[in-house]
C-alpha cells in the first residue's frame, strides 16, 4: 500500500475459482493514474491477443480510481474488457458507490476471466472473497436482483449486475448499479453474461493512506465552496433537473436527433416541452445523488396511473430523452420513462435501443418490415404503445425483438435490402443524441476515439469554457474562440480535450462535476499520493491511456481508420439551424491522427509516439 491507493488488485478465474492477487507497481499508477487508465495497462499485459469478446479469455474489470473515497465529486466505477460491439476496445463507467465499497474493500480493481460453470455472483467484503450461486437471481431484473443480494448479505452492500438483456448475451447489454447508475456502452453487460458472473458485490471499512491529508481537506472545502459560488449556468441546471435540462437547448442547436436523424430543429418537433426540465421533474418524488457529489443530478419518478405507470424509475436523461423521444417522434414523456425503466430494469443502453428501433421504424415506412414481422406491433413513428411494447421484445430478446438486441448494425445486416443506409453507427456501436455536425468535438471522436460512437470523449461544443474548468483553458493557452469548421484550428483543442477526459476519467471524476470555474484535480493528486504532478504531466498520462487503447485495438485486428461518420450525417441538412453545414470528417479524422500522434491514414500509433510515451516495450510489434 502506498498513498492514494491500495496498491493491489485481484484476478478471479470464473473457470476454476482460483483467486490471485497482484502488487503493481508505483510506476503503473504514476503512469496510468486509476480507473480507465490501470484497467488498459492490466488488460494490454494480461489478456491472451484475439480473445472471443465472449469467451473466456476476456477478462473484465472493475477498477477505481485515485479519487475514490476521498469525498470528492465524481468518484466513477470504470469497468473495462474486450467489447463484442466493436470487436476491440470497450469501456464503460458510471457513478453510485460501489466504487468506493471495492477501494475500502482493499483492493484497486478486480478483474474476472473464464466462465462459470454456473450463474454466481461474487462478493469481495473487506478483502475475502466469496462465490455465491446465483441461479435464484438467473432471470430476474437488475432492481430484483440488487434488492435480494442486499437481503442476503446486508444493505450496506454495494452491487452491479445484469439482468435479462446481459443474460441473453445481447451485444447492447450494460451493468446496472443501484437503480441509477449504469456502465451502459460497449456491450460489457454481455460479457458478464457470457461469464454467467451475474452481480459483483462489494463492501469494506479499510482506508487508503494519504500523503497530505490536511491539504486534501482544504481542497475539498474549496472545491464545494466553487461549487456553490460558480456563475456557471449549468450548475443550477443540474442541481434543479439534471440532465433533462439540455433537451430543449440541444433541440434548438440542431443537436438532437429527430426521426433517425432526417430532421432538424426545434420547428421540427413541436411538442418538445413535454420532455424538457420541469415536464419531468414534476414525477419526482425524490433527488438523490451518487456517493460525494455536491451536484445531485438524479432523481426517482412516478407515473401513478395509466398504461405506463410505475412505483420507482430513476429520472430520465437527455441521451434517453433523445434516443428514445424526438428520435422517434414520440412526446409522451410517461412512455419513455416507462421504457426507460424497461431498459434500466433489464439492462440495457437506452442509446442502443433507441437507435435500433428508430432504424425499424424507417424500415417499418418504407415497407421493409410489416406487422408480420413484428408480430403486431405497428412500428410507425411516434407510436408510444408500440415502442414500449417493442422495448419489452428487444430487453427480453424474443421474437423481433432479437433482431433489435444487438444495435442498429446488426438489426440492419438481418433485415437487409438496404436497409444499412438507415443504420447510424460508428464501427458498430450506435451513436448517442449528439449530431457531429453540430457537436464537431464530438463527431471527431465518434471516429477517432478507440471506442467509437462515444460522446463522452472530447466535451467542446461552440465554447469550451462551459465544458473545461477556466483554470485549465488559462494554462492550456487555448485560443479565445474556436472554429470549429476548421480543422487546422480546431484539432489542437480537440485533442488536447481527449487528453484530459483521459486523465479525469480514469482519476474518478464525473464529467458534470468539471463545469464549475476551477477543478483542483492537480492539487488533489498531489496531496493523495505525494507526486510533484502537473497538468502537463496529466496530459501526458492522458495521452498515453489513449494510446494503449488503439493499440489495444491494433492488436485485436481491429482497422479505426476504416470508421467513418453514418453517409446520412455527412451531408449538409437542408433545413434547421445548422441547414448547409458541410463537415469534412475524413479531413479532420487524417489531421486528429496526427494531433494524437498516429498515422495519418490508419490511426496506428507511430513507434516515435510509443517511444515518448514509454509504451514500445509493453506494445511491441504491432501489426
């Protein structure tokens, strides 16, 4: 053990139940700082090249960070492994408290390999290990299953687990946490279920020691006085609706999907208050945050009455509100809170569903599909009932349902007769309700990350001062204003921006809580581990994490710089608020390459890259 972590993480062989546990070195955490970062360094080193995303040479893990349990914002849960979207690189995080149960459990992460011989789930308490059958949780909902395995081993537990979707191995299976929290992208619930591993559960009362524990409370003070005084508009937003608070904004800048991304604008979806801020917020019945969050963003509903009532469903976010409302018309925001909860009780990514279905009921239009197919259910746009109805298929995966489970890709490789033009992905993942060619920072990175189709990667949209704490856009020396049409100027920024979501996710901080004037994330990973650490040091290990995950994906066979933008979303829209904005991804994909340091055609890292950032030893030969 040494500050700021425990210094050890566990290996769990599903397979034979053997049990080993591992020291890393100071260096790896030096290096990789936590969460994200340490799950690829341990992956790259310990993950037998070519494994079946499904079999048992996968490995996933569950890792925390440097922040984890000191109290402040955002202390993220970052699951990693081979994802069986896209055939390389997958990761996922969320927030809750588990993650601060697994660190005061003594360990910094647990990675599980092999497969079952039968559902379990494995409870880590206080650093002892223990495999539980699971076969009475096999079936049931993640809601179900959380409440029973808190029944047998105590409510303070902490559990992730999966439910029907991650069972049936669907491909847009995520880990359910809490009710609320969900590790959704990259298909890493199907890997679970394919381990028939069917809850991580953990609890602990150990602390990590801290180099300078008085300047860490100091910091922390500062950061919630920040907090409270920012001038930030987000953060009431947050505080009052959460996420639903975007929606009409994103509307209005042309950002929101509306009817599988074919229209554009507030003009184009007239009913776009019911599922904005307070048409929402008047379900709820409760706020409640994750463990040390001074934002409080999320909430619990109910619908009391009518076709989609429901007792308990965790508040809706903007991702779902767009996927699954003004994507495919649909403005009755007590269907999509129904299915919404659908999803969150089997364990499934709202995005994914969304699109799937938004690219069934085009297919559904233009005579593709009919009710035979669907077995009845009227898949036309804006049909509440029948996308509830469909949503239950897909999570349950049965009759046409099973053509959806898997994303909008595949869903169009099944359906065919050129329905694949209809299917808006990246490298098979399904992209979220951010449209690139008004998020450029995002569309950059749905091509360029390791992890396709993610918007969580670079968070710049038209100002970069509303997504990156002032205190670091001084230091970085960023220009005043950015253009985001123009590649040269832009690339810059947009990189630098992936370089520190790298060093902030895989600290432990949620996004959300970067919004306010000054984050001490620097300060605050110095007096944990007593490193003289710099944001230009931070850049770096930023760098380096992203690095190792594309080579992740060279190694597995995996060509990024085939990705492209959907055909679809490469041309000017013809009307809206950004009608005849024309983006030139390819141009801007070839110029991040070589921002990144990576070839300009194929995105492999250049051995001068890996040789900078201490990773040609550990890589080797790629091919």
């Amino acid at each position: 053990m040494f500050n700021g972590y425990n210094g050890k993480v566990l290996f769990i062989d599903l397979s034979s139940g053997s049990i080993k546990e591992e020291r890393l070195p100071e260096k790896v955490y030096h290096e990789f700082i936590g969460g994200l970062g340490v799950g690829v360094r341990v992956l790259y080193e310990c993950m037998k090249p070519k494994a079946e995303p499904l079999g048992p040479d996968n490995i996933l893990g569950f890792v925390t960070s440097p922040l984890t349990g000191t109290g402040f914002q955002g202390a993220r849960l970052q699951l990693v492994g081979k994802s069986p979207l896209t055939g390389g690189w997958g990761d996922a995080n969320c927030g809750g408290s588990l993650a601060v149960e697994l660190k005061a459990s003594g360990y910094d992460g647990v990675f599980f390999g092999g497969v079952s011989p039968k559902p379990v789930y494995v409870y880590l308490n206080d650093g002892e290990v223990e495999f539980i059958d699971a076969v009475h949780l096999w079936g049931k909902d993640t809601v179900e299953t959380e409440e029973r395995i808190k029944d047998e081993l105590g409510m303070r537990t902490r559990v992730a687990c999966i439910g029907p979707a991650g069972e049936s191995m669907s491909l847009s299976a995520g880990v359910a946490h809490e009710g609320s929290s969900f590790a959704a992208r990259s298909g890493l619930g199907a890997v679970m279920g394919a381990k028939r591993l069917k809850a991580f559960a953990a609890r602990g009362t150990k602390r990590v020691p801290v180099a300078d524990g008085e300047r860490l409370a100091m910091l922390h003070r500062r950061y919630i006085k920040d907090v409270k005084e920012s001038t930030n508009f987000v953060i009431p937003m947050f505080r009052k609706w959460g996420t639903c608070s975007f929606f009409e904004d994103y509307l209005a800048a042309g950002d929101c999907p509306i009817k599988n991304w074919t229209l554009s604008g507030k003009q184009e979806f007239t009913n776009w208050a019911n599922l904005h801020g307070d048409s929402i917020t008047k379900y709820e019945y409760r706020k409640h945050a994750c463990r040390g969050c001074s934002l409080g963003c999320k909430g619990w509903l109910a619908v009391d009455k009518g076709p989609f009532a429901v007792s308990k469903a965790a508040k809706v976010e903007y991702e779902t509100l767009g996927m699954l409302g003004s994507n495919l018309l649909i403005d009755d925001i007590e269907a999509i809170i129904k299915a919404n909860d659908i999803c969150n009780r089997g364990g499934m990514d709202t995005i994914s569903v969304g699109s799937a279905l938004s690219l069934a009921m085009e297919c559904y239009e233009h005579g593709l599909i009919t009710k035979e197919d669907t077995g009845g259910i009227e898949l036309t746009w804006g049909n509440a009932n029948s996308m509830v109805a469909m949503v239950e298929k897909i999570v349950r995966r049965q009759r046409f349902g099973a053509v959806l489970a898997d994303g909008s890709k595949l869903a169009a490789e099944r359906i065919g007769r050129g329905s694949e033009k209809w299917a808006m992905h990246v490298g098979g993942q399904d992209l979220p309700a951010h449209d690139p060619r008004t998020s450029i920072a995002h569309g950059w990175g749905y091509i360029t990350d390791p992890t396709p189709g993610r918007h969580t990667t670079t968070q710049i949209m038209d100002s970069y001062e509303e997504q990156i704490p002032l205190s670091f856009i001084a230091e970085l020396e960023f220009p005043q204003k950015v253009n985001m049409l123009d590649p040269e100027a832009n690339i810059r920024v947009f990189a630098v921006s992936s370089d520190l979501d790298q060093l902030t996710t895989s600290a432990g901080v949620c996004w959300f809580g970067m919004v306010t004037e000054t984050l001490p994330l620097i300060d605050v990973i110095s007096a944990m581990t007593g490193w003289d650490f710099s944001l230009v040091e931070g850049l770096k290990v930023g760098r380096r994490i992203k690095t190792l995950r594309q080579a992740f994906n060279f190694r597995e066979g995996v060509k990024p710089g085939e990705w492209h933008i959907p055909e679809r979303l490469e041309a000017a829209p013809v009307t809206g608020p950004i009608a005849g904005r024309k983006v030139d991804f390819k141009a801007m994909k070839k110029i991040g390459y070589g921002a990144l340091g990576w070839d300009h055609e194929t995105g492999k890292p250049l051995k001068l890259t890996l040789e900078e950032l201490g990773l040609t030893e550990l890589v080797g030969q790629l091919p």
